[in-house]
C-alpha cells in the first residue's frame, strides 16, 4: 500500500467535486470529441492522420498547463477533457477507418490497456480515487485513465449503434439504461463508490458519442440532420456556459484531501 503523499509534495485537489455539474459537462464535453472529430476530419477535409497529430499536439500543451497548475481551474480542466476526448476518439477511429481493425478488436485492446493503467495505478499510489488527486503522478495517471476510458466509449459506441445495426436513438437509450443501473447499484445497492464513478465514467463515452451522431448525422443515415458544425457549435455553447458559472460560483471546487486506500 502505498503511503500518503508528504505535505509538501502535494497540491490543492486537481480535479473537480463530483456534482451534477460534473456529468453534465462530461457528457457535453464527449459528444464534441465525438463531432469535433468528424468536423475536422470532413467537414475541413483534413486527413484522418493530419488531424490526430494537430489535435494530440493541441492536447499536449494543453496537459502541459493542466498539470503544472497547482489547483483546479474549471475552463483548463474542462479544455484539457474536450481535446482529451477529441484525441481518444481520433485513437480508435484511426486503427479502425486507417488501419481496418475490428471494433470488437479496439473494443478489447482499450479495456486491456485500461485495466493496465488501473492496475498501475492503484498498485503505485493504493488508490483510484478521483479526491485524491494531490500529487502530480496521481495526476497523469488519472489522464492516462481518462483518455483510454475515451478511446473505449468510441469503440463500444461505434460497435453497438453501428456494427450490431441498433441505430443512434436505440444506443443513446441503452447506455443511458446502463448509467441507470450503475446509479442504482451505487445508491442503491452501496457498491463500491470508487468501481460505480469509473464505470459511470466509461459509459458517459459512448452515450456522448451516439448522441453526437443522433444529432449530427444526416436523416438518412438514421440520425437527426443538424450535421457537425451546428452540434459542435451548440454543445460548445453549453459547455461554456456551465464553466463559466462554475468559474464564478465555486459548486465544484474541493480543498486537498488525503490519499485513501
């Protein structure tokens, strides 16, 4: 087990209160990764491997200030979580449109390498909790969770609202079922608050994903014709507007917490 980060090794809590707020913005935020990646690959023309190299730079700066910052900044955290899902994205759709891999092989390979970094993770630090983002290792960890957790929910969405032909409307429905559940074996059932927050985080992916291409996609592909731009345009608005007022009020701000087993 390993033991609590040394005071003067820590920082004030990188991430934010678990609120409404939250879930609200996350699934915002997934469903421009997943019509921000379409826009920039066909709306803009840009190659499918031009765009995952400006994007992944974009990313990587903004991580670079993300994790030198010594406290949770909602407009940083949430930019660093849109162009985190953008990427995940642009990481299954290249092995998938680039390469030909199966959605079934990315649906596997993503949940290995993310139960790796689980692993890692809590075999390094005793610990998978997001209150317990106090250290700078905790916190790449926890984005190197997060963007496999991305790459995942693009797979599984693509593969269940696509590849098993349930339609867009159909997968929205069954994920947000699935998140249900998860709530309900959490306040229900008392599982395991850390085990419900990860999948809840995992299925929030996918379910962002078919509402992107729900709204996004043309009628006759099943999908409700409001086309990339004006759903990112939109969702973007949203996003907006939400950090701006937690920028302002403060619901989502936490102090540093120390590490738990």
């Amino acid at each position: 087990m390993a033991p609590a980060p040394k005071l003067s090794s820590t920082l004030l809590n990188k991430v934010p209160q678990v609120t409404i707020w939250f879930w609200v913005v996350k699934i915002l935020a997934t469903t421009v990764g997943e019509t921000g990646a379409d826009l920039l690959t066909t709306n803009l023309k840009l190659e499918l491997t031009v765009t995952s190299w400006i994007m992944t730079a974009v990313f990587i700066v903004a991580l670079i200030i993300q994790v030198r910052a010594t406290n949770y900044r909602p407009p940083l955290y949430w930019i660093t979580v849109v162009l985190i899902s953008v990427v995940g994205t642009l990481i299954s759709d290249n092995l998938v449109d680039g390469m030909g891999v199966s959605l079934v092989t990315t649906s596997i390979a993503f949940a290995i390498i993310l139960t790796l970094v689980f692993s890692a993770w809590y075999r390094s630090e005793g610990t998978l909790s997001i209150h317990s983002i106090v250290t700078r290792k905790r916190e790449l960890y926890y984005w190197g969770a997060i963007l496999f957790t991305f790459a995942l929910g693009t797979s599984v969405g693509d593969l269940l609202a696509e590849r098993l032909n349930l339609g867009y409307g159909t997968a929205v429905v069954v994920f947000l079922a699935m998140i249900a559940a998860v709530a309900a074996f959490y306040y229900v059932l008392k599982i395991n608050e850390i085990l419900c927050f990860w999948a809840a985080y995992v299925l929030t992916r996918p379910l962002g994903a078919s509402t992107g291409d729900l709204l996004a996609k043309p009628h006759l592909a099943g999908g409700w014709g409001w086309g990339t731009v004006n759903t990112s345009l939109v969702f973007l608005a949203v996003i907006s507007a939400v950090v701006v007022y937690l920028t302002v009020s403060k619901a989502d701000h936490v102090t540093a917490e120390p590490a738990r087993s």
